[in-house]
C-alpha cells in the first residue's frame, strides 16, 4: 500500500467546511426540512415520490409487476425527487419520510392516507396488500425476507462504501477502495452461491427478495455500476449473472427501470409515471 499523509481525527468532529465529492451540495450533519415544498397529489391510489436510483428502481418495478398480475389497485402516479437537487428536503418530502431519502409512499386507499419509507418495507407493505411476491409458507416466507433484509444490510458497502471512493469521491484513495472492493467481490461471491442452488434467491419463485437485489447487483453484474464492471471482474460470477440477465428481460423489470429517471444518458427515460400510457414511444 502506498505512503499517504497521515490523519489524525480532533478531539471533537465538526462541520467546518464541504467535504467534496460528487453529493458535496446536499450532504449536511442534521435533518429536517430546508425550504417548504408541497408534494403534488396525481389521481391515483398509491402516490411514489421517488428518482431513478436503485432503491428507487426497487418499487417501480414492484408496482409494474403488481400492474402486470392486473392488481388494478396498484395503480401510481411517480412524481420525481431530485436528490441532487436537494427536493428530499422539501417540508413535503421530509413530512413523509423524515430521513429525507428516496423512496417514499403515501397509500391513499385508505381511510386516511399512510405513508411508508424506507424501499425494504414499501417492497414488503405492497407485497403483504396485495397477496404477492412474498411467500405465506413459513420456510419460505423466512428465506425471501432473509434475502431481503441481506439488501438493506449490504447494499450501503456497495454504494456508499465502494461507489462512493471509486467513482464519487474527490479524491482516490487506496485503503478504502481496496476495503470496499474486497468486501463487494464478497457479496458477489454470496449471491453466486446462493444462485448456483436456486433459479431464484427466495427459491423457485420470483419475489421481493429478487426485485430488492437486482437493482443493485444484477446492474453491477452486467457491468452496469460506476464503470466498474472490468476493475471487480464481474464476469467471474456467472450464476448471479445468469439471474441478472434473466431478470433484466422481465418486461416489468423494464418498465420498473425507466420511471423518474433523471440521467444525462441517452437512453429512454420517464421524469414522472401517470399511466400506462406514459411508456409508449419509450419502451
């Protein structure tokens, strides 16, 4: 390992000045709103505020393979939040998801609206409404929620760990990346197991567990994720990525990918989602 200046953290950590980086406009030490900011209301029953990113991705693929079993009720419109913008910010938002991240949802089916945060328990909420993708069978029902809670706890060393000092962070430093990379080769290494053994992660059947995980490490299998496809030799990993390529034709997987995108690439690409009628031209 390379000699670097050494750091030596104060006594006692303050917020002096920017920390740089790609998200350096937005991060900050405390929560709560910074501006107020309504959050429009569409016509439909559930109501996503949400952007393109993969826990974002998470629940619009879940509402379109909802929509594709005909669960009318699943109907939504997707209104974008543009995290770089700081909207996660907004009175609106904040009063929905007081962690002020996306995704965030508010059922207007009931008697009086409720909100849900955090992609993990919207995935779980709509599967549990709706009597879809998440088993009733004890064993299964465990292993599929296993699979689940296993995204929420791994998928920050993915992104904020090694997308963050790989691709976002001012300056590229060894330690931290090596750190990140080994433990992300790891989990790679967990999923390709697991899906030596099983066509899917839950079993034989397709459910949240898969919809959690594919936007993160099925995109990072097919080399998708921080242009890091070739440095973690994603190609090794050839189960996981037998299930990502299989996932990624799933026709709701597809729609599920372009709603509230906001990137500069020139691929196809929904701000907002109002009706199924949005995606023709796009698809």
């Amino acid at each position: 390992m390379t000699e670097t200046a050494k750091y030596v953290p104060p006594k006692v950590w303050t917020w002096d000045e920017p920390s740089g980086g790609t998200w350096n406009a937005i991060n900050r030490p405390v929560s709560g709103p910074t501006h107020d900011a309504e959050l429009p209301v569409g016509k439909h029953p559930l109501q996503l505020y949400s952007m393109g990113t993969p826990n974002g991705v998470k629940v619009t693929i879940m509402v379109e393979e909802l929509l594709a079993l005909g669960h009318e009720g699943a109907e939504y419109d997707a209104w974008m939040i543009e995290i770089g913008k700081g909207d996660q910010f907004g009175s609106g938002f904040v009063g929905i998801n007081p962690n002020s991240k996306i995704p965030a949802m508010v059922d207007h089916s009931r008697d009086r609206p409720m909100r849900i945060f955090e992609s993990g328990a919207i995935l779980t909420y709509l599967a549990e409404k709706f009597g879809e993708f998440l088993p009733v069978e004890p064993e299964a029902r465990a292993e599929c929620l296993s699979w689940l809670f296993w995204q929420m706890g791994s998928a920050p060393y993915l992104g904020g760990g090694f997308g963050h000092f790989y691709a976002y962070a001012p300056l590229k430093l060894e330690y931290p990346i090596n750190r990140f990379a080994m433990e992300v080769k790891r989990q790679m290494d967990v999923l390709d197991k697991r899906l030596a053994e099983s066509e899917y992660l839950g079993g034989e059947d397709f459910t949240i567990a898969d919809i959690a995980v594919f936007p993160w490490y099925g995109r990072l299998a097919m080399g998708k994720a921080y242009d890091s496809g070739e440095f973690l030799q994603v190609q090794e990993y050839t189960h996981l990525r037998r299930w990502s390529e299989m996932l990624n034709e799933r026709p709701a997987v597809k729609r599920g990918r372009l709603v509230n995108r906001a990137s500069d690439e020139d691929v196809p690409q929904l701000r907002e989602r109002h009706d199924a009628s949005d995606f023709d031209g796009v698809l």
